[in-house]
C-alpha cells in the first residue's frame, strides 16, 4: 500500500537536502492519501454551515481492545418473501443482476421490527440497499443500527464535533486538501470497512448530509458475484485459504497526523471464502484496502492470487454498482458480503457523511459454517438459476463462450 505522504517521510527521502526535490516534497506533503489520511479537522469558518456540530474531531482517548461480542443476526427473523417491507415501497428497482436494489416510498424512520428484520435480509441477497430523501437524523440512524448489532467505535478516523456520538464515523472532504493521485493508486481505496476487526462490520449505513453538485460517487463489487465468477477447482482452492487483514497502515496515518490511536492496531486472520450467515451463500473476503497476505503460502503465490481478486473487484463491471449521492440520500450495504470505494472527483466540494457500522460476526469459512450449522454453503448465482428453473453452466473448457459488446 502507498505510505501516507508526511513532511518526515519526505525529508528523509531526500536526506534533508536542501533543493527542488525537497520542496516539491514538502508540497506533496499537503496531499493526501484519502484512504489512510485522516479526514480533516473541519476547521475554518463555519458559522453558516448547519452541520458544523458533525465536522470531525479527533479525541483523544484511549479505549481497551474489542473482544468478542454477542450478535444475533436479524435477517434469520425475516419472512424470506419480505412481504412487509416490499409491500411499504413505492417502487422496487434492482439497479443490477447482481448488486445492489434501490426503495422509493419508505421513511426509514417509521419502519417497525419486522420490516428491520426484512431489510437485514434484502441486504444480506442484495448487498447494498439505496434509499432516498431520508429525513432521519444520527441519533435516529444509530437507533436502526443497533438494530443489526453493537455498534463498532473506530480507532483512528474522526467523530462529530457533538459529544456522545464516539460511534459515528464522520466522512468529511473539502476543498483544503487535494488528493494525491501519486500517494495512492484507484485499486487500493477498494475496501471493506475494517475488516481487520475480530468481528467485522454487518448492514453498515452510510447518509450524506452535504455533497458536490456532481461527482463523489460510490461503486460496491459483490464478494458471492466474484466467488461465482471462478472455475470450481479454483473456487475449492480459495475456500481453503486465510489472510491476514490489518489496521497498522491506518494507525500509521493517524499518526502520522498527529492523532491519538484509540485502540492499537490489530492484525486478524480471517477466511478467504466467508458464509453469510443467513442466505448460506459464500463470498470472497478480501480487500485491497486491508488484506495483507494469504497464510501459509509462498509470497509470490500470494501476491498473484490476491492481484487477481483485487483486480476483478475493482474493474469487473458486472460484479458493480455506482450509486449517486444526494443530500439525504441512504446506503445501508452488507460489509461481509460487498467492497467499496468512492470516487474522488469532486475537489474543491465539500461531501460530509455520517457512518453507523454494527459488528456482525465473526467469519465463518465454508468447512466451519457447514459443520457448525449442518447446512451446505452454496454459491449464489447457482442457486438463482436454480429458482429460476435455468440449466447450470457447462464446465468443460472446450465449449466456445460467446461474447457481446
């Protein structure tokens, strides 16, 4: 991963001399990368701006490791028609095959018990859900969170200005810091939101309060679209495998920044191929933004398995969807099952969002899910034919496959 430009790092790249390299250095230290950096104070003038309380600050505060913690996902509740959630719609859009549904017609904060539990479960198929023109504010939109799971404190990125919110996470840019396309490349903003964590993120909400008039999109790629994509020798393969995900490099911005760490980083072990819980479906877990490296494997077989799973999430098309933010717009998307990235194509704009991030549990592999549960993990787009009365795949390589522009 680039390391975090910092007036340090650059001086001692160019061992202190006193030259054009170095003050072109000490330039590129007022940019960032967008992914370790910390947002930004949110100081200046903000007397005009209506939600200055939820501009980032960065407390400092030390807070004790997280251990495991209870979770009960609320998608196993859901009528699996979800009838009374659909049925509160105006309008139903599946924006893809594969990820991603948008709901019109729903206020989020009226939804009962029940069509929580049903959205869980459209989320957890769907991976990502859109709503729009959503008038509810951060206390209402943890009290949805909470309804997945225990909310998630992050150890390093900022929290509003407004006391008694250490569990929000302030999404904030503005036209202060430019982004330094040489401090990172587009592949490594991909990322599944601390995925380093014991027990990683579940229906994971995100609400934009401020944006650009154009730009500062975000695409998720969907973990079961990638597992499916793959031959069933290789999908055995990764199904065997672990990596290492980490929070040093994100520590290491913050430090760099001058911010307290609140929680030191860890380094967890998590599965390859990962089972939802609820839909059984298994999913590629790994992300540019934290994956490390696969255990157990020499390091140049390591390194090619995961570029190539990078590289498919972030460029194949037909595992994505691109959503456009507007003020009061809602994404609630599934950690375990979808990566991420935004768009950075908006400077000098302000975008300001609020993040609610419920643990979910910790991953199961395939062997781990089949044997606690007794069921058998299956691979999703087998199973949508399957309901769909289609004929599987063929998998003998000498058959021609089409192929249309």
């Amino acid at each position: 991963m680039a390391p975090v430009a910092t007036a340090e790092s650059n001086a001692a790249a160019t061992n202190g001399t006193s030259n054009g390299p170095l003050k072109a250095a000490k330039a590129a230290a007022q940019l960032f990368n967008p992914f370790y950096s910390p947002d930004v104070n949110g100081e200046g003038d903000d007397s005009d701006y209506q939600y200055a309380k939820y501009k980032p600050r960065f407390p400092d505060v030390k807070w004790e490791p997280l251990g495991e913690i209870a979770v009960t996902d609320r998608g196993q509740f859901a009528d699996p028609e979800k009838k009374s959630l659909l049925s509160a719609a105006s309008k139903v859009q599946h924006l893809t095959p594969a990820i991603g549904t948008e709901l019109s017609g729903i206020d989020l904060r009226q939804l009962t018990d029940q069509q929580k539990d049903e959205l869980a479960l459209l989320i957890a198929e769907r991976g990502v859900v859109f709503f729009r023109d959503q008038e509810l504010n951060i206390h209402e939109q943890l009290e949805l969170a909470r309804h997945f799971g225990p909310l998630h404190k992050h150890a390093t990125t900022p929290v509003p200005r407004e006391p008694g919110l250490e569990e929000v996470h302030v999404v904030y840019n503005d036209g202060s810091r430019r982004p330094d396309p040489s401090a990172f490349s587009k592949l490594e903003l991909w990322h599944s939101d601390v995925s380093y964590e014991l027990q990683p993120p579940s229906a994971t909400s995100l609400k934009v309060i401020t944006g650009p008039p154009y730009g500062g999109d975000t695409l998720w790629s969907s973990g079961y679209a990638l597992y499916s994509s793959f031959s069933p020798g290789f999908q055995k393969y990764l199904e065997g495998l672990s990596a290492v995900h980490s929070a040093v490099a994100q520590a290491d911005g913050a430090r760099a920044a001058g911010h307290t760490v609140r929680r030191e980083p860890v380094e967890t072990v998590h599965p390859v191929v990962r089972v939802h819980p609820v839909t059984g479906w298994k999913s590629i877990y790994v992300n540019p933004g934290f994956t490390r490296r696969i255990v157990g494997l020499p390091k140049a077989e390591s390194d090619a398995i995961l570029s190539l799973l990078f590289h498919q999430i972030s460029e194949n098309p037909d595992f994505q969807v691109r959503f456009h933010w507007e003020p009061n717009s809602i994404a609630i998307w599934d950690n375990r099952i979808v990566t991420h990235s935004a768009t950075f194509d908006f400077w000098p704009h302000v975008r300001h969002a609020l993040r609610a991030t419920p643990h979910g549990e910790r991953p199961l592999s395939v062997e781990a899910y089949e044997k606690q549960t007794g069921k058998t993990a299956k691979d999703r787009q087998l199973v949508i034919w399957e309901q769909q009365g289609l004929p599987l795949p063929q998998t003998d390589t000498t058959v021609s496959r089409g192929y249309t522009d």
